[in-house]
C-alpha cells in the first residue's frame, strides 16, 4: 500500500497559530542549500539505516568537540565537568583576546590584535557550537536514542526504515500536554495520526529529499517553541499562584472583621451578608488554564518571540546538522530532485526526532550561555 505525504493544499496546523518565524526561517535555513538543477526527478528507495556508536550526522570539528566526544564514549559520568572545563576555557581564551585588543587601542599593534580576536572568535564559535551538539547528543543517549545517521550513509535499492523506531523513547521526554499538542502536529504534518495501526505505520510514502529536510527543521524549531512555551507557562502559574498566595494574606484581616470564615465551603458568612452561602468572585478562575489555551491566547508578537531561536550558534548549528544529514557531503547542497520511498512510521521517527532536537537544543543553549555568553540572533 502506498500513499503521497503532504498534499499540495495541506499546511501544518500549529495551535491555531502559525508563526510566520518557523516557516520562514525553516525555509531560509534550508533554501539557499538546496541544488535546483533542471533534470527529471529521481526516485530512491533508500535501505535500511544502521547505528553504531555515536555516528552522528555532524561531526565536531574542533579540538573541544572531538575532547567532548571521547569522553562521552569513554567517560560518560566525567563528561558534564569536562563540558564545564571547555566552556570555562573558550570563555578565557576569547575574553582575554578581547582585552589584549583593547589595550592596544592606540598602539601600532591595534590591527593586529583587533585580527586576532576576530580569529579567537570565530574558533571559539565552532567550538561552542561543537559542545552545544555534544549535549544535544548526550540527552539523546540518556534516553538510549541514537540520531539517524546521514541519509547518504542509507540510501541504495531497498527502503528507508529506521530500526528501532524508539517512538515511545521520544515521545517520554515530553509532559502530557505537550505530547498531546506534538501529537497532533504530527498528524497534521505527515497525515499519519499519532495512534494509527501497524498496518498504517508501515504504509509506504514518497517524499522529495529537500522538502523533508524542510520538514525537519521546522519541527526542530517548533519543539525549541514548544520547549518555551511550557516553561513561560508554567512561570506564568507560578507568579499567579504567588499572587493570589499574596492577597489572600492581605485580605485575610479584612475578612475576620467583617465576620467569621468558612474554610471547607470557602465563602464568608457576615451579618452584613445578602444570601447564606454566597460565594465570593473569584478573579483567578480562568488562570490555571492549559498549555494549548495559554499559547492560543498569546498575541502574534509573543508567539514569534518563543519561536525564535535566541543565539546566532544556535541558528548555525541547526543548519549544519540539517545540511549534514540530508545533504550531499561531496557539494554540500541537498538535491531538490531525489524522491524517498519510506514508511510513515520511520517519517514518524523523524519529525519526532526533530521536536527532541529542538527541546534539547532550548536546555543546551541555556545551559552553555551560563558560562559563555553567546550572540544574539538578529535575524
């Protein structure tokens, strides 16, 4: 049985929004790497994809990366300290190249510091980027899932499909409300349902090569959204839980004065009282809404300021790992015009992939701009 993915008047559903930032710069990000040669499409079917050891698309390139990979093989329980000790090290190496420039403002040898620390810059920036990859990679190992390899390492006569699919792996990362909404995003995008049969997992599709890299990315940005989103929300519950703590200590004299207070029926009974059992406003009802109301009930500029991805390493890393793994390594372009045979079960596995990527992108980033402040995205 086989069935054509993403008909042509078929757009992703993203929680009643559509942030024009994760269409577009998925686009972007993938435009100008995308091979437009005039010749008739070719159809692949692509074989079964292989894991063994970290054999990640994108491999580091810097002496911090290829340390931090080591140790995550060879070291695994030393590897945040030795991430800690990199990070700490770049933060030295550039920080003093930038001072060194600055002293020597008004010395012959400006532009030859001012030089060197546009280098030590731009080599810290791989370096950062290699180690926000190596984290991304580790929460991926925790769970026991491996990324899919490079898709040129799979594709030869036969199918593409991805054992194990690890779905149940990549959808525990998740809290409910949140693997609710990837559920139905991913019904929207691959028009598979999330609980579909095997029969229906196993059906096969088609699929240009460039169009589901586009596809990926923007899952990745859109697991980065929801990754934010979540935790905006639940700041927000927090701080109105705060609040609402907070008047109820200030009100609560004012309540013993006017008369006594019922604790199990939650009303205030007073002489002054028009009904027996009248139950007071209650102006933070509708607070404790859930994950989906909170996003819909966002303005444009809000949701485009969650989906965007806050650093520029961030933005670069995520289009090398897209490039990487559905790109060619020979041109570094991908192929507008390869067509891929493949499941909907492993398609499945891959937008679900791409929605971890994006969660663990959100941690890394965070976590590395705690001890090395990165660039803004300007974009």
């Amino acid at each position: 049985m086989e069935r054509c993915v993403f008909p042509r008047n078929t757009k992703p559903l993203v929680l009643g929004h559509s942030p024009s930032s994760l269409k577009g710069f998925s686009n972007r990000l993938l435009s100008r790497r995308i091979s437009l040669k005039n010749r008739k499409p070719l159809i692949v079917i692509a074989a079964h994809c292989k894991f063994s050891g970290l054999n990640t698309p994108l491999e580091p390139s810097s002496p911090a990366g290829l340390t931090l990979s080591t140790v995550l093989q060879n070291q695994r329980d030393q590897f945040h300290v030795a991430v800690a000790e990199q990070l700490h090290q770049l933060a030295a190496e550039r920080d003093g190249a930038t001072a060194r420039m600055n002293l020597s403002l008004d010395s012959s040898d400006s532009c030859l510091h001012r030089r060197i620390a546009k280098l030590k810059e731009n080599e810290c920036q791989i370096a950062v980027e290699d180690i926000i990859y190596m984290l991304i990679i580790f929460k991926f190992s925790e769970i026991r899932v491996p990324l899919v390899p490079k898709l040129s390492d799979c594709i030869c006569y036969g199918r593409l499909e991805i054992h194990p699919s690890k779905h149940w792996q990549l959808e525990s990362i998740h809290s409910f409300e949140v693997l609710q909404i990837i559920k139905e995003y991913l019904t929207a995008v691959s028009g598979c349902r999330a609980d579909s049969c095997v029969t229906d997992e196993w059906a096969t599709t088609q699929i240009h090569q460039a169009h589901l890299g586009q596809v990926y990315a923007a899952s990745i940005l859109y697991g980065y959204f929801l990754k934010s989103a979540s935790l905006r929300h639940q700041l927000d519950l927090c701080l109105t839980q705060v609040h609402r703590n907070h008047l109820a200590l200030i009100k609560l004299p004012e309540l013993w004065s006017c008369g006594s207070t019922n604790l199990v029926l939650g009303s205030v009974i007073s002489p002054r009282s028009t009904s027996v059992g009248h139950r007071p406003s209650q102006p933070w009802k509708n607070c404790e809404e859930t994950l989906r109301c909170y996003v819909m009930g966002l303005d444009p500029e809000s949701l485009q300021r969650l989906a965007k991805v806050k650093t520029k390493e961030a933005v670069n890393l995520v289009e090398k790992h897209c490039l990487a793994l559905f790109g060619d390594e020979k041109t570094g372009t991908i192929d507008s015009n390869v067509i891929i045979t493949t499941s909907f079960s492993s398609l499945k596995r891959m937008i679900l992939e791409a929605v971890a990527f994006g969660s663990f992108l959100w941690d890394a980033e965070e976590y590395v701009d705690d001890v090395y402040m990165l660039k803004e995205n300007s974009l």
